[in-house]
C-alpha cells in the first residue's frame, strides 16, 4: 500500500478518529492459537489477501462511519499473488509450526507399500470438498472499552478466556486487567473460536480514542474477516482381499492455507479410527495461498475425512459386489487400529442392525428405482468423531433459601449448556430446575474451557457436577446434619440454618487425564434420495440414524443436535460451496441470501396459515374440528382459494400424471 487518503473520511460530521497503520500504536505478538494469527492487522502497509483491513472509521453514529468509510483511498501497488488452488494436488508441502500442529503430519502403522503390492483387489479415488463458510445466523460483533488501565470487552465468541489471553499478549496486561463478557455468542460453528482482526481492532480503538468503541461485521465481511473451513483434496486408497477384508489403507488429505499460517485439518484421523486394517498410513499436506486463514467447522477432524474415507468404502463393496454394510462388519475395529487400545465404549454393530432394521435397508432394490418421475436410491455411511476435552472449573452457590446459583465462564452458541448444567446440579442437589440459576459468559467466573469440539458437557459438565458435591459436603461438615445425597430444598435449608449461614460456596474443576481406554464416538446414517432428471431438483427423502455415544444427559437436546447434523450434512454434500474469483482473489457471493442453504420441507399435513385479500390472517384452523372451523372463517371473509369438487379431493392427480405439467409438478413438490 503506497499511501491512503483519509481526509475526506475525517471532514464527514461525527467522525473523530480514522485508524491506519501510519497512527495505530505497535502492538505485542499474541499467542496462536487463541489469536488466528502471529500477522496483527494495521501494524504495516502490506496487504496479503483481498478484505484484510487497512483501516478503521470511528463515529458517534453508525451511518456516519459507514459514509466516512467509503470515503477513504488507497493506492495499492499491484503485486504477484497465489490464487486459491483449484481443486487438484499441486504445490502441496509439508505444513510447518504455527500453532495448528495437533498432530503428526505423517503416521504409518504396519508396511503399507507391501500390503498394496500384495493385494488382490485395490480401489484409489480422489475426494475434494470445496472451501465453506460458516454463515452462522448473527455476524460477529464487539464491544471494547478501557477504564483506568482495565480493558472490558463484550464479545460475540466461542472462548471468552482465549480472548483475554490475546489482549494480555497484545497490550502487555495482567489477566485481571482484561474482562471479556460473552453473554450471548449466537451461532458460531467454529468460525467464532479464535480471535480475528475485528476484536484486536475494536480493542486498539477504543484505547486511541478514549471511548467505547463496537464493531460489527457485516455479512460481506464475514467472508474475508471471519475464517472458513478450506477447500480439502483428499486421496483415499484401500487394498483388500476377495472377501473384502481391507489390507491397508492410505489417506492423504490436503488443505488451503494462508501464506502466514498452516492451518491443518486433520481429515485423515477418519484412517486411523474407523476400520481393522493390518496396514494404515496418513499424511497431512497443505496449499499455501494468498487468502484469508480457515477454521474448523461443525464436525471437525474425523468429520471432514470420514465422508472420502466412507466414499471410498463404498465404491470398493460395490467392486467386489458387497453389502456396504457387510464391508464394513468384515473390518470392524474392535480395538483401536492405530493404538491397540480398548474402546470406552462402541455399538456399532448395534447401530448398524438396528439403522438396517429401521430403514429396511435388506429389502432395498439393488439399483435405482422409479418413483413416478424421480429416481430414487438409497445409502449409507458411518458417523464417528473423537472426543475432545478441556479443563474446566465451575462454582456451585447454595443459598440460604435452598436454591443455587452455578457460576462458569463458559459460553452458550446455542447447543444449551445452561440447560445441561441445571440438570446435573439438580441431579446432585435433588432440586426442581426452577430452583436452580446459572451464570456464564464472564471471564471474571470461574475459568473453562472454549465451546467447541462438542467438549463443554463433558468438562463444563463435570466441574460442575464436582462443585456441587464440594458444597454438600461443606454443608454437611458446618451444619453437623447428615445430609444425604440429593438432598431436596427443605433439606437444604434446614441444614443452612443450623450451620447459620446464608451460602455455601462449592468449588470443582475437571482436568483432562491419559486414559487406558481410546475415547470415540460413532453412529451409522442410512438416507434415500430422489432426482427429478427432467427439473434437476434433489431432496432427501428419508434418513434413519443410530448412534453410539456414551451417556446422553439431555436426550431432547442431542435428538436436536443430531438432527441439525444430517440437515448440516445434506447442504455440505449438496449445496454447499465458497467460489472465489481467480483473478481478483476475492470470494464471491458474500450474502447468504444468494446462497442456496438446505431447509426442511413443510409436512403434507400441516396446514398453512392463509392470507386473505384485505390483507388479514385467517386463523389456524381447528384439526379436531376436521378444519370445519377454518372453512366457516373463509367463507365469512370471502377469502381462501377456491374448494376443489370432492372427487378431485379424494383422488389428486399423482406428480407423474401426463396431464400435469412441469410447472405445476415442481410447484407441488
């Protein structure tokens, strides 16, 4: 950048301050992660991808930044770039240490070249995703604020504490000089777990002008100043016997990097985890481009390998005329393949015959079937993630009046933490939910971990359910009462009142320990699948899922979670897709709403709320009335469509009938 013009920008009315990076104080190197990256924005004129931030408008009003911003020139000095590569295996290295090594790059378990060389039967495919973003539903937002030397941020993220850590590098600050308030984060998916440039900016602003300082990101910035999971290149080869027992397997995945950092998405651990082969090796390779830094996404690890790795299984039982199914019971791994270590827990065989069972997957047809003028086809695949944990601490405050307070620095995205957590003091305090509160998202809490990697009811949960213990136990040794374990609210106050106290404070923690055992989660997803060949159109018919996942503590919110994650699943394979401009290095289609997105279809028997023509909504009709109360209220209003004789509402015309045209087919489905 040769020089930017901000004067236009500062005459506009209400505008006090334009940061660049000619007047933006030198900032310290904060640790990565929790930062994205080592590079801190606006400390230099160099630009290394298309939407970093060279400078930032401040205002007393919205409406005036946004004009100020549009009003500030640069002059860039054009220069050679790598555009985000295109979906082969070109310029692949190596990733080195930035932070993001969780594991190996490069593992072998047994001699895979001898395997391959030896093996009757051989499959190799290659697998590309394309790169995604989140698109969660609220952008990210910030507001940051300092008061004699104390910096307090209110912050939309998925690790309050991690932000603290970033801003104590930043600014060379003690921990208890940084407050960071995470009340509500809105859907995150990975994309709100670090700390990105529109935090660090919003901190350094604030201290330059003197005043509270928000930043929101628009929808379009997102794209560029928000990560995104990268576009992943993945070559799966598998080696087998006649009867389908797999010999070896060898995995390499490769994913876009930033020029700073390597990000790794770790796709390959699928390989390692999921089937009994004698011979297994994986590497992790990276394509560095000038482009924004990415993420994981829901799903991480073993969810962005597993669908090549399942692909390719799939392709090898129909080589060798198998029942995937089958293929997948042959290499079943009764121990962990890689490690030799036991499961904690595992039934997926259970999964697999009861998904069979329930979906009628024996009974299939052995091809693709006609369903008027759809063909329709059926699948499965397997569902497996590890089980990532971080130490958490919580408090549990029992109150003179029998109820409690839970008190963690955690944060919500939506998943229900609160709710978790509520359940496991009662199930220790023997207390109604609505006796029980919760406090979250305030880095002046006791600390947790960050929301991700589905690890907060497992350490969150924990420390919890052990600060709740802690403060029965106090109870009991002050008191002198003999209180039993979920002892109720009467109990408790009674034993309040002879130890004269008014609260109890219960303290515990969770620290992630080696274990014996090789910690793992798994399921089995069974779906069928229509295609209009004439329309073009897809839709997911049907899915059945059984899964194996230890303990479930709120089976409400996991059914939950569970559907969000074959809905998530049918978009990724399907629809979604972040395209960037080649020439420019710019993203396109930086709004949702241009984007296609997957969405339930409205059930053939829920009735729609109707709109008359002077603009008013009819009630919802009455079903135990048989919608007679419903027809009565249109024909008063003289509104609804028009009723069909009861022949033709007895017999509709099927979708394929000859006399129903295109249009009107694709408007009834």
């Amino acid at each position: 950048m040769r020089a930017i013009d901000t004067d236009a920008a500062l005459a506009v009315r209400g505008v006090t301050h334009v940061l660049t990076h000619a007047n933006v104080p030198k900032l310290g190197v904060p640790p990565v992660p929790p930062a994205f990256s080592v590079r801190v924005p606006m400390q230099d004129d160099e630009i290394h991808y298309e939407g970093e931030p060279i400078a930032a408008v401040l205002a007393q009003a919205l409406e005036a930044a946004e004009h100020a911003a549009s009003l500030v020139r640069a002059g860039i000095e054009a220069a050679p770039f790598s555009a985000h590569p295109g979906g082969d295996r070109a310029v692949a290295v190596v990733p080195r240490e930035s932070g993001y090594l969780s594991y190996e790059t490069d593992a072998e378990h047994g001699d895979v070249e001898r395997a391959f060389a030896g093996a009757p039967v051989r499959h190799s495919a290659m697998y590309v995703q394309p790169s995604r973003h989140h698109n969660p539903m609220e952008p990210s937002a910030t507001l940051a604020e300092w008061h004699d030397g104390t910096l307090t941020m209110v912050d939309a993220t998925q690790w309050s504490y991690g932000v603290r850590m970033v801003m104590c590098g930043l600014f060379d600050l003690a921990p208890e000089q940084v407050r960071v308030r995470s009340p509500h984060t809105g859907g995150g998916f990975g994309c709100k777990g670090l700390v990105y440039p529109h935090q660090i900016i919003a901190a350094v602003a604030a201290r330059v002008s003197g005043h509270p300082v928000r930043i929101a990101l628009t929808r379009a910035q997102m794209y560029s100043m928000a990560p995104y999971q990268p576009q992943l290149v993945q070559t799966v080869s598998l080696a087998a016997s006649d009867d389908g027992r797999l010999t070896a397997i060898d995995h390499e995945s490769i994913n876009v990097t930033s020029v700073d950092e390597d990000f790794v998405e770790y796709a390959t651990l699928a390989s390692r985890t999921t089937y009994a082969a004698p011979a297994i090796r994986v590497r992790q390779r990276v394509q560095r481009a000038d482009v924004n830094l990415g993420t994981a996404m829901r799903a991480p690890l073993e969810g962005a390998g597993l669908w090549a790795l399942g692909s390719a299984m799939n392709e090898l039982a129909a080589q060798l005329q198998i029942d995937p199914i089958d293929l997948r019971l042959a290499n079943y791994a009764d121990v962990h393949p890689f490690t030799g270590q036991p499961w904690s827990s595992k039934k997926l065989r259970e999964c697999y015959e009861e998904g069979a069972r329930a979906f009628g997957w024996r009974r299939r047809p052995n091809a693709p079937e006609r369903d008027g003028s759809w063909l329709v086809g059926q699948g499965m695949a397997d569902c497996a993630m590890g089980t990532i944990r971080f130490g958490s601490s919580a408090q549990v405050r029992l109150r003179a009046d029998g109820r409690a307070v839970i008190q963690s620095g955690t944060q919500d995205i939506g998943t229900g933490i609160v709710t978790v957590l509520t359940q496991v003091a009662c199930e220790v305090l023997g207390l109604k939910p609505a006796q029980v509160s919760c406090e979250i998202g305030d880095t002046a809490l006791p600390e947790a971990g960050p929301t991700f990697g589905s690890s907060s009811t497992m350490g969150v949960g924990a420390a919890a359910m052990a600060a709740a213990k802690d403060a029965l136990k106090q109870l009991r040794d002050r008191s002198g009462h003999t209180v039993r374990e979920a002892p109720g609210a009467e109990a408790i106050t009674a034993a309040m009142a002879a130890a004269g106290a008014q609260e109890v404070v219960g303290a515990g923690s969770f620290t992630p320990q080696e274990s014996e055992y090789a910690l793992h989660t798994f399921g089995a997803i069974f779906v069928e699948i229509g295609f209009d060949p004439e329309l073009g159109i897809l839709r997911l018919r049907r899915a059945v899922g059984r899964y194996s996942v230890g303990r479930i503590v709120n089976p409400r919110m996991a059914r939950a979670q569970i559907l969000g994650g074959i809905v998530w699943g049918w978009g990724k394979a399907t629809m979604e897709a972040s395209r960037q401009d080649e020439r420019l290095g710019r993203w396109l289609s930086q709004e949702p709403r241009r984007r296609r997105a997957a969405r339930q279809r409205r059930h053939p028997l829920r009735p729609r709320r109707r709109v008359h023509r002077r603009g008013r909504r009819a009630r919802e009709p009455d079903r135990r009335q048989g919608h007679r109360r419903d027809r009565r209220h249109r024909r008063r209003r003289g509104g609804g469509r028009r009723r069909l004789p009861r022949d033709r509402q007895a017999h509709p015309r099927p979708p394929d009938h000859p006399r129903q045209s295109r249009l009107a087919r694709r408007r009834r489905l």
